[in-house]
C-alpha cells in the first residue's frame, strides 16, 4: 500500500493512499507532524494528566476529567465500536497507527519547554480526545448557575438571565439553494466560533483515496472529516444546535464499611463504584482523589462528607487573564451568547417544573453528570466513514443517523440539488426539570425514558440560516443565542437574488451589533447629563452601530457598556451571586456574576423590573464615568486576539479586531471584564457545489502547529481582513512531501 502526502502554497496537506484504512494512518501521520505538541495535550487532557507538566493551573480540569472517567468512557465506546462497527474501528486504529509512526521523531520546542516526552496513543484516544473537547459544549454547569439565581433572586431570574452564555460554543451557517446562485448550484457557508487556539481547533486537510475525494477541516486527533466538508459532488456543514442532553443529579451519598452507597429513586441505599487515582502535578505534591459513580453516572462534585474543590474565602473570582488563558473547555466564557429580547421566561419548560427557592437552601451534597456517551458507550464515530463516503445529501443525512455528541444542526447540499437542514445527534426524554437545573436523584420521575427523533427544516426563499438562535431544535435546549445574527446574515442574504462564493466575505466579517439598542434607548431618554456626558451620548447614538477596529465611536459604547456591565454587577440586589459556591473551580466560570451580567445584559435592560434597580440611573452613572475619562483610541485598540495556549506567551503584537460577541463577525469579549479576545471565528469556509475549486477557506493562525513553521501563522494576516483562499484541487499544483 502507498502513501503519498503533498502541501499546496499554504502547506495544507492533500493525502492521497490505496484504501480508506491507509489513508487514516496516513492522516495519523501528518497530522503528528504538524500538531505533535497539540495531540499530545489533548491525550494528557483526555486522560486527566495534564497538570504533570503543565502545573496546578490544570489540576481542576485533570480532576474533573478523572472524576467525570472520560477515559473510562472513551475505552469503553471504543470496545463497543469494535463490536458494533468492526470497520470503523479497524479505520480508528490506522489513525492511532500514523500517530505513533510519526510522535516520536515530531518537531515541537514546547516538549522541551514543558519537560515531556511524546506519549504512544491508544486505540481508543482518538474518542478520548473527542470527549476532552466537547464535555463541557453542551454547557451543563449553566444549570449550576440557575440553581444559583433561583435561590438567591426567584424562579423569574431563569429567564431574565437568559442567555446561551459561558457555557458553549457557536456558529454561523448558511445555506444558498441553487436558485439564488449565479450557477444554480448550492453554497454552504460560514463559521464555527469557539476559542482561537495556537495550534488551531481546525485542520485544513485533504483525503483522497478510490473510495472518496474529500477536503475540509479536521479535528486533530481524530480521523476524518467530521464537521465541515466537500466531497465534490456533495458539502456538509453543522452549528451547535444548543440542544440540552447533559444532566446533573443532586445525590445523597453514604459511606458503609464495604464502600459508598448512594440513595435510590426507589428510596433504597444502592452500592456505587468506588476507587481512588492519584494525579501528578508539577513542582507540586501528588493529589489523591475519590472517584465515585452511581447508577445515574459519575459523580463529579462532592462525596458522601460534601462538597469539595471549593473556592478558599478571599480568593479572586475571576480576573481578565483567566478567562482568557485557562483551557479552552474549561472556562470556555467568550461564546455566541447574549439574550434574545424576545425570549423571556416563557421559552423555558412549564414554570411548574422550576423549584420552590426554599427547597434550594442547602447546597447538593455531590453532583452526579448522565450523559449518552457514557449511558450509551456510543460517540457516534459510525458517523465519520460514512461521511466521507457520501456523494449526496442523502448520503450525508443517514450518516448523520449516527451522530451523538455534540448535538448540532446539519446543513449539506448536493450537485443534484438535494438539500439537508436537519439536528443530528442524540437527546434523551426525560422531565422538563431535568433540563433546568440540578434533580434530586433520590426522587423518581427523573429517569431518562428514551431518545428524541431530531427535528427537521427546510428553506425559505432558498435560504436557510443557522446561528445557534432559536430554530429546528428549540424542543430539544432551553437557552438559545439571541436572533441578531441569525437575523442579519438573512436580511443580507435577502439584499441580492443572485449569490457567489466571492460575496460571502462580506456576510462573514460583518459588523453591525443590533444588540446595541436596549442600552442605547436607555442613554437617549437620560436628561441632567454634565456638558461632557450630554456630548459623549449625542456621539454614540449618532454612532452606525458597527464594531468596526478603527471606530472611536465603537470604543466608546463598550467603554459605557462595560461600566454599566460593572455597576449592576455591583448593585446589592445580586449581592448573594457575588461569591461563587462551593463547586470545582473548574465550573466557575460558568458561575461568575459579571460574565452573566455582560451576556445577559439586553434582558436585563429590557425587562421591565429588576429587582428595585435604577437601570436609568445605572446608565447615567456609567456615562458620566467614561465622559470623565474617555477612551483615546479605537475599538482595535483594546479588543485583541490573544489565542489560547496551553504553554503561554506573551504576544506584544496582539492583533486588533473587528466584531463583537452579537455581530455576525463574532469575536467574543466579556464586557465589563476585558475587551481582549479569545473567541472568534476558528475557521471560515465556502462551499460551491458548481465547481469545488472554487471554494474558499480560511483559518486564524495556519496549517502548521509548530512555533517557526512558515506555515505557523501565514493565514493570520487573510483571517483579520477577511480574506479567503481558493482550494486547491489540482494535484499538479501541489508539492510532494516526502
């Protein structure tokens, strides 16, 4: 069997081999040289042993890992697969075969900066990996927060506080029928928003072997081509779907002189698993921890005496650095999030569901976490050899069929004009409180009772629009992204009857922030301003409403928006959120009262009481503040990327950018909190289904993980204008690696 491996003049790789299985290794193998550094994290992430080089800062996270037995999971989903679908896994394994060809002898200065040698992968890594980045999407500590608010502000503060917030990661997505194209063929377009990491989230590659011809963006350590791709003479695409499938239970734990017992629904103490780990930490002493799993899951928080992995009375909640430098799935803050004005406590499930605050005084004894993978030991890898496989929409939509986690929504169109915009993945039935917020395990009525049917759209004026707001899986979550950028890209889509691949830069890099209006309608009614503060508002609200870098006016509103973000979270009717509870610090993020004021912050404005607050008075405070010490500069000077790595380096470059957290050009800060950056658009991508050459991609940094590469960050300067570069299909264009 052969194995060829060629880079166009971005140095994407374009593998070609005689079988799917040695174009796995070979995707294995290239994929070690260029990311050997990130595979290596995300193994150690995935096993919960990262803090053994990268210190105590990534203890909680290893805690969490251990405890939540995601390599438990991972193990047992792959033996599974070797029964189920002995091909896939037989395909997985060529991968992990690549892998350890190439990790030993891989280039990355970071192995000798953190003291580590290159590991050897397991079969089942590639599902550990899969696990490690998307435990946390779903966002299930956000029920944690809920809790929280419900108890300390009333049940009407779940809708208040609405928002797809700190907890998960978003998308834009679009797709053009043939009807409204220049060709009569299809586009798919758009772009996954989640944290710019260095190496990035994103793998350019192409796969190419008798089977299949498929080019798209990879997630590295996994084999194929999961979530983004062009096999020719089909496209496929997804966004979060922001579905909930992820549940905690309050459990009331025992010890006996044979181990831990937890208490049943049925009202009987039941025998749990029980055994201990020890983690390493670097320039540290060794933590041992209690691994405990019940009949509803692994207990993640807490044990029979409490809770555990608190917070120590004076620590600091949050600060800008570490929201922006903590693991990416661990304090995953800057996301598509803030609240929809027209969605209040009615898109919740029947009020009746939510809990007598009274019955919250007393904090859960520990937190169980159910989710389908562990229920299930399927992660929906039957899905991938599918994938790549597939000529039409058709084919795209069965194999989805197999989909589990993350739960997204599906776009792919075909040559032949099928079409496909359907949820994907897998949601158990179950009580509208388990959604919500934390349930009592000892109660019945809170089992799981099958599996949802994923729902299914279609096109209107032959477009479909996804942007993790409210749309085909509103039955399947509870908080959505707010509609403004679902909401522009149509009304920009609806500007033109004809579309090309050439005029989708200009729907991805918009600016414009509707989410502006509830502060600015606010400002407008304030009379008594001091001379300065009447002029710094007659400014804004001349203001275009763009988050454009070179904009003073654009600086100026998120200075008064982060001062008013500041003064309400200060105001004494959130007093009792101010301290974080008890929870691993590895859930506190998701808990911070500022972040969820920021994300929150049109509800909060609109609604027509809060708790007493002067909100007028709140603006007006904010306004005069600024007026006496205004921003010089522009937006770009202080809303910078600073990628998330897990060795840190300090960038005196930090590139400024455009956007914000509600524009379609989404590179999300926490106002109030920092203007920095570390969430945006992880790639871009345009899929023609007329001619697959001329469709377009684009990532933040490069192909290369390696520090040096020429290759490293080349696409940097393309992404920050908006540019994309043309695929390159011809292999008589492409340069033989050897």
């Amino acid at each position: 069997m052969s194995i060829e491996i060629f880079r166009d003049a971005w140095g994407i790789p374009h593998l070609r081999a005689d079988s799917a299985r040695e174009l796995a290794r070979a995707q294995g193998r290239v994929t070690a040289r260029d990311r050997a550094w990130q595979l290596e994290v995300e193994r150690h992430r995935a096993r919960g042993t990262s803090a053994a080089f990268l210190g105590a800062g990534a203890l909680s996270w290893d805690t969490l890992a251990r405890r939540a037995r995601l390599d438990d999971t991972a193990r047992r989903c792959f033996a599974a697969l070797e029964r189920r679908d002995p091909e896939t896994a037989d395909w997985v394994r060529a991968y992990v075969d690549g892998v350890n060809e190439e990790l030993p002898g891989a280039e990355a200065p970071e192995f000798a900066r953190a003291g580590l040698a290159p590991g050897r992968w397991e079969p089942w890594t590639p599902l550990g990996v899969w696990l490690g980045t998307h435990i946390l999407f779903a966002g299930f500590p956000a029920k944690l927060w809920r809790d929280e608010a419900i108890r300390h502000l009333g049940p009407e503060a779940v809708g208040l506080f609405a928002t797809d917030g700190p907890g998960t990661a978003g998308s834009n997505g679009w797709l053009v029928a043939g009807a409204r194209t220049g060709t009569g063929h299809a586009i798919l377009a758009g772009d996954p928003h989640r944290y710019i990491e260095d190496p990035g989230v994103y793998q350019q590659i192409r796969l190419s072997c008798p089977e299949f011809d498929v080019l798209g963006l990879a997630v590295p350590g996994v084999p194929g081509i999961a979530h983004f791709g062009h096999a020719g003479t089909v496209a496929w695409s997804i966004t979060n779907a922001m579905a909930d499938y992820q549940d905690l239970y309050r459990e009331r734990l025992r010890r006996t002189g044979a181990g831990i017992e937890a208490l049943g629904p049925d009202g009987h103490w039941h025998r749990a698993s029980r055994h201990t780990e020890t983690v390493e930490v670097a320039g540290e002493a060794p933590v041992e921890i209690e691994v405990i799993e019940t009949d509803r899951g692994p207990v993640i928080a807490g044990g029979p005496e409490g809770l555990d992995g608190g917070v120590v009375e004076g620590a600091p909640v949050l600060s800008d650095r570490s929201v922006l430098v903590d693991p990416p799935v661990v304090s995953d803050l800057l996301i598509d999030s803030g609240p929809s004005v027209d969605s209040g406590p009615s898109v919740f499930p029947d009020p009746s569901a939510l809990p007598d605050p009274s019955a919250l005084a007393d904090p859960p004894v520990a937190l169980s976490l159910r989710h389908p993978p562990r229920v299930t030991e399927d992660l929906g890898f039957s899905a991938l050899l599918p994938l790549l496989r597939a000529r039409r929409a058709a084919d795209v939509d069965r194999a989805f069929d197999h989909w589990v986690e993350p739960v997204n929504v599906v776009q792919a169109a075909d040559t032949e004009g099928g079409l496909l915009h359907r949820v994907a993945g897998r949601v158990p039935v179950r009580a509208a409180a388990n959604r919500l917020r934390p349930v009592p395990a000892w109660e019945p009525g809170h089992e799981w009772q099958g599996w949802h049917e994923t729902p299914r759209a279609g096109l209107t004026d032959g477009i479909a629009v996804m942007a993790n707001q409210r749309g085909p899986a509103a039955p399947l979550g509870v908080e959505f992204a707010p509609p403004h950028r679902a909401q522009r890209i149509t009304a920009l889509l609806a500007e033109k009857d004809r579309w090309s691949p050439a005029d989708m830069p200009a729907i991805h890099t918009d600016t414009h922030l509707a989410s502006a209006q509830p502060l600015l309608d606010r400002m407008e009614r304030l009379d008594g301003l001091s001379p300065e503060a009447e002029t710094l508002r007659e400014t804004i609200v001349r203001w275009d409403r763009r988050m454009a870098a070179d904009s003073h006016e654009a600086a100026l509103y998120a200075a008064v928006r982060s001062a008013v973000v500041r003064r309400l979270a200060a105001h004494p009717a959130f007093a009792a959120l101010t301290a974080p509870p008890a929870y691993p610090d590895v859930l506190l993020p998701w808990l911070g009262l500022l972040p969820r004021i920021a994300f929150a912050l049109e509800h909060l404005l609109h609604a027509e009481e809060l708790y007493g607050v002067d909100r007028d008075g709140v603006v007006r405070g904010a306004l005069e503040e600024v007026a006496a010490e205004p921003p010089r500069g522009t937006w770009g000077d202080t809303h910078r990327l600073v990628p998330w790595q897990a060795l840190p380096e300090p960038d005196p470059d930090a590139p400024a950018l455009s956007g914000d957290h509600d524009c379609v050009l989404c590179t999300s800060a926490v106002p109030g909190l920092t203007d920095l950056a570390a969430r945006g658009p992880a790639a871009r991508y345009v899929w023609d289904l007329a001619r697959r050459e001329d469709s377009l991609w684009v990532v933040p940094l490069g192909a290369s993980g390696v520090p040096g590469s020429p290759h490293h960050r080349d696409q940097l300067p393309l992404w920050l204008r908006g540019d994309l570069v043309l695929v390159v299909t011809d292999w008589q264009r492409l340069t033989k690696e050897d």
